[in-house]
C-alpha cells in the first residue's frame, strides 16, 4: 500500500532504543560479516554465488552481494524478478516452474531490461508456453531443466528425462538451453552432519552423471545450479555444481541453527543478523510476559522464535498479534514495556511480513543507532 | 510498497478464468451470506456487533459490516485504527493492550478524527501512559479493562484488580472508563460443543460477577465486549455481553469448519468465502501435482489449507513458494496449469500476506467475474 511509507518503525538516524515495535532489524555488523564469510569461503573455488533473493526480497542487499563477487541473483517470482532487475540487479533467474501466460509474458518483457534472464522448465508445457511468450517479445529466454535430486518437489528425474526437455529446448528458436537446477531443498535442514553428507552425495552423484549425459549429446550446462545454506560446502567442493544458490546465510534463522557442523557441534559458520524487536505490553504474572509480535510479525512453520541472548525465556502459543514469553530461570524477566529480540525460526516467510529493514550499527553496544531503513522491496511479491 | 497497485492479480471486470495466481479471492455471493446471517442471529438480542477487524484489514469490509448494524469495528493495533478512521469508520476499539509512546500519541491523535476511539489496560503503567498521551492532545480517551477470562494472554484476574483498575482511569483526567474487554480466544476451538459451553459460562460468569462489582462501586460498564466466532451465540445469549467482536465469520476458515455444533454435527451457520487460487506448475508424478501457493500465500498455524470441491487432494509439505497436492482418490487429478481453489486454515495471518481480495460473483458458476478488486489496506500495520 502506498501509505506503507508512513508505517516506518524507525527512521534513519535515531537511537536503537527509540525503534516502535514489531520491527524487522538487521545487525549490519553480523550482516556484513555473514556477506563476507560465504565470499571468502569460496573465492577459491570454481563456483560463483548466485545468491537466493527470496530470503531478502531486497536489491540492496543483491547488490551487496554481487559486489563481493556473486554472479547475480535467484528468485522464485517473475514479480520478484522484476523488483531487482528494476533496482539495478542485471543477471537474474527464476529458479522455479513459470506457468501461465501473464506471467511468461512478463518474464519475456523483463528479458528486454536485464542483461540475463533465465528460468526453470520440468514439461513440456512449460517449454512451450516459455517458447510462445518469448516469440511474442521477440527475445530469448534462457531455460534450465529443473532435476529431481532427492527433495520430492519439482523437476523431472535424472538423466534420459533431462536430455529429452533439453533437446526440447534447444529446438525452440526462442529458448536457450542453460543448464540444471538440481537444489535438494530438504537436505539442508538434515542436522546430523554425515546425514546430511550422505544425502548431497547422492544428489552431487545423479547431477554428474546427467552432466555427462547431456555433454555425450553435446550438451553443456553454463549453469548447474543448486546448494542452500546448510550445504553449500558440499556442492561448492563437488566439480560439478557451478553456481550456489545459498539465500538464508545472510540472516541465519533459528531453524538452521540447529544444524550441527562436522565434528558435531553447533554451525556457527554464520551469525543470527536478523531479529524482531518486540514489546512486552503485558506482565499477567510472575512467569509470563506478552509482546506485541504474534503470526503477523513472525513465522512459526519452522518453528518458534527463540530469544537473542535472553536465557530463561522461551517464545510460546503466539496468536496473531501477541506472543507469550515464558520466565522458567531468568535473571532479568522482561519488565512491561521492555524490548526483547527474537530470531526468528525462519527468516524467509518472517521477512516477508514485513515492509521495512531497521538497519542497526553496534545493536551490541551501548550507542545502537539507526544507520539507514531499507525497503522489503519484493515483499508479497507472489506471481 | 508503491509498486503492490502494479502487481494486482486481477483487474475489475476479468473471467474467473484469467485472475493471475496464487491470488486472495473472495466469493462475494457467500460472504454477503454470512455477513447476512450474523445480523439476523443478533438482531432481537441486546447486543450488538463490533466485527473484528484483524480478521479483513480492510475499511471497505467494516462498513459493509456497519450497514448491517454493526456499532464500529475493533482491532488490535493502532496502525490498524488509523487505516480504519482513514477510510470511514468512525468508532473503532484497539481490543488491546498500547504500551509505548509513539503508538499512544497516534492513538491520541487519532481520537481528534474519529468519532469514538478506545483501548485496553491492564496495568497502571498503560493508564499513566494513556493518560500522558491524551493530555498532550487534549483528548479523552476510552479505556476498557482487560480480564483474562480463562484464555491465560493478558488481562487482569476477574473482581478486585478489575476494580482497582477501573478506579483509576477514573481517576485520571483524560481518560474514561468504558468497560470490560472479556475475550476468551482459546475456548474458540475448542471442538466440542459442550466443553466449548462450558468453558464460555465460566466466562460469563466471571464477567458478570465483575461487571456486579463495579456497579457496587458507582462504575458502569457502557462496554462488556468479546466473543468469536466459535462462541458469539453464547455471550450473545448470556445478558451480560454488549458488544461481539467475532471476525472469522465473513470467511470462514478451514479450522473453523471443524467446530461441532450443538448436534454433534460440522459447524455450518457460516460458509467458506475466502479461497487461496492456485495454479498447478508441476506434476512430478502420478501422485503428485506443485502449486505456486506456499507459506508466503497461506498461514499453516491453524493447520494446513484443504482443498475447495476437491475430493482426493490434500495440500502438504508447503515450502516458501511451493505446497504439494497428494492425489489419493481424486477423479479429476489438476492437470498441468489448472487452477484450484485453498481454503485457508487461518484467514486472518493468510489476509496478512495478501495486497489484494479479488472479488469474485458467482464464483460457482461458468460466469464466475471479478467484480471489484480491494485493498488489504491494513496488510501489514504492525504497530
């Protein structure tokens, strides 16, 4: 709604405490420090980041992260391919199914605005319908086969069921064959790590093998994408995976937090960077706080919120507006109208419900400021 | 965001057939219904209607409500009450507690531009703050007291602190006592009907003893407000109650629906009206179909979606953008590019991730039209 700009929480330059609540703040220190940790962690290795843009919904922060070497972005939206190609992100895919006449449409027009466009197709008709919006625009889309590696969701089996929707788009005169998409989206949540090790293997082993069965053909993939936080590791180190699709690193959310590392312990390889702040606006006893974050400010499909150097206190029984934290061994319960952050259990819906980053410098110090206030630019973003 | 007028799903006058997807549609032939049926099951009772607001954000719907005899409509936010006053509703309750400085200054504001403007307390602090806050701009605000009436969220415990409370804002210059705020939110689902009652008449009898007390005491209670969907009929009937603050019922979501009636049997005094279109972008398998509606288009906190007129389909395993389809019985499995219609297991938290309601008449006809298209105006005001 155009009067979302007179719904800010914080405006540019004030004090951390003076912030209105619910409100979706970045540590920008954590932040930048998260941006630089994947940079560094594979400057060495022959893959580029393309970093997912449904966690952030932000060409800001894109930019951000092209500007520390990644290749562009992803996204799952046509509408969210159009918000950062028009805020100055030039190389995007869609790393989804497109189906649907307006959308491709759109896809097609955007094409003509950006320096690189591309999208995801598992049938024949989505080659088809792709091919048509192209014509019409009189552009070329490039299209990647969307592989079944293990997640159960989209895309087509590996090996001959890929060559056969290649071949399919190479001979459409509007498309280009671009390579796969091959994310096995329910491996990154696997918390033991040999698991989760067990899984990519099999995943990294199916996407080599159509690889090569798309290279006997003549065949290349410019582009094998895939890989998320919880694995990047595995897909960068493979040889075969060409672009990692990592978006949660940035943030870090509860959910992934949960993840253990190599030798066991926690995956600490990044910082909680997102929070919600929130209000306790009820004292209804001596064990319970309620604050002034529920459904709307916060996504529980991962599970709750916990809270940000907070002992003793858990997040429960949110409903749409309000929160229970629950005192089980504090030292400092909340008092009525104190302000507690929360991570959130899954930052990606979680920012969603918002229209505003309150950008924080020094949240851990005592001088907190307000250093700038960023659109969720791509917030409901859907079709 | 400014660019949400440019990303509407559908557009006033287009087929049922050509609304872009996932799209919030409303079948505006069962919604009226319902708005229909709640007037006249209260309409020779002593109480009247301040629809929950939280339930539709939208001032269009809360003066479709108020043409029908509906007093004002509450909510739980002052953002919300502004876009409410903003667009024409003249008395409008915040069914909450307001703590914090800048919410109580826009609420005071508000107060100058609206008929009737109200808030919870239940605690001295939200008094002094009320106060503060209307004697800056030299208005009175309405305060109601908030007992916990068996729900265990906020509010004070029924009889004395009600009392002590209630005295006070009296007390304070530029408030005024208004009444009780007596919601009970979690007997709302509970499934069957006579533990449902039961629980209700310890509500009401813990509110009527309290009203009884301050009567004693010189104070009376212009407001006894509450009550949901699940129960209306009961606070309606108790004597006690003069206000209703059930929202869902314009909807009716899937959680709902699983309410029994006094019979034993399904909850159906109220239709389902709202519905999440989807389109069908994947068919991975025999089994299975991907629709482009995920967490970012339907809140699962009440449970997953269920699927409209489709028997054989369940919607599971929803990711950001994805949910899939199981295909157990169906004789009509969705073909690739269809669209099918969600019923959303919790409306309010679903309306929240929505900019727009396309408004659909005869919605289960061949000629099913996008009537109008309105504005989730209140998507996302937070604070």
């Amino acid at each position: 709604m155009s009067s979302s700009e007179n719904r800010k929480p914080a405006l540019k330059g004030q004090a951390f405490a003076d912030i209105d609540t619910p409100a979706l703040v970045i540590d920008l220190d954590a932040f930048e420090r998260n941006l630089a940790r994947m940079a560094d962690a594979i400057k060495e290795l022959p893959v580029r980041l393309r970093a997912h843009a449904k966690t952030h919904k932000s060409p800001v922060i894109a930019l951000q992260q092209m500007a520390l070497g990644a290749v562009g972005a992803c996204c799952q939206k046509v509408s969210e391919a159009e918000i950062l190609v028009d805020g100055g992100v030039p190389n995007v895919l869609v790393s989804n199914q497109v189906i649907g006449k307006q959308k491709l449409a759109r896809l097609a027009a955007l094409a003509k605005r950006a320096e690189w466009v591309g999208l995801c197709v598992d049938s024949e008709m989505g080659i088809a319908q792709a091919e048509h919006a192209a014509d019409q625009e009189g552009v070329v889309l490039n299209a990647l086969v969307e592989i079944d590696v293990g997640a159960g969701r989209c895309g087509v089996p590996p090996g001959e069921p890929v060559l056969d929707l290649a071949q399919q788009i190479e001979d459409n005169p509007h498309l280009s064959f671009a390579g796969l998409q091959a994310y096995h989206g329910s491996a990154q949540h696997i918390r033991d790590h040999v698991e989760r090790r067990s899984a990519i293997d099999a995943t990294i082993a199916m996407t080599r093998d159509t690889v090569e069965l798309l290279k006997i053909h003549g065949l290349e993939c410019e582009i094998v994408g895939g890989a998320g936080t919880g694995t990047f590791e595995m897909e960068a180190a493979s040889g075969v995976y060409t672009e990692l699709q990592a978006g949660s690193y940035i943030f870090m959310d509860a959910d992934y937090a949960r993840n253990k590392n190599e030798a066991g312990g926690p995956f600490t390889t990044f910082e909680h960077a997102l929070f919600i702040l929130t209000t306790a606006m009820s004292r209804p006893g001596e064990n319970r706080a309620v604050v002034d974050a529920g459904h709307k400010a916060a996504s529980i499909d991962s599970g709750m919120p916990t809270l940000f150097e907070r002992p003793g206190l858990t997040y429960e029984k949110p409903s749409d507006e309000h929160g229970v934290l629950l005192i089980t061994g504090s030292n400092k319960p909340p008092e009525l109208g104190e302000k507690v952050l929360l991570i959130p259990g899954h930052c990606d819906p979680t920012v969603n419900l918002h229209d505003w980053y309150v950008c924080v410098r020094g949240l851990r110090t005592d001088d907190a400021i307000v250093e700038d206030v960023w659109p969720v630019a791509a917030r409901g973003a859907l079709f």
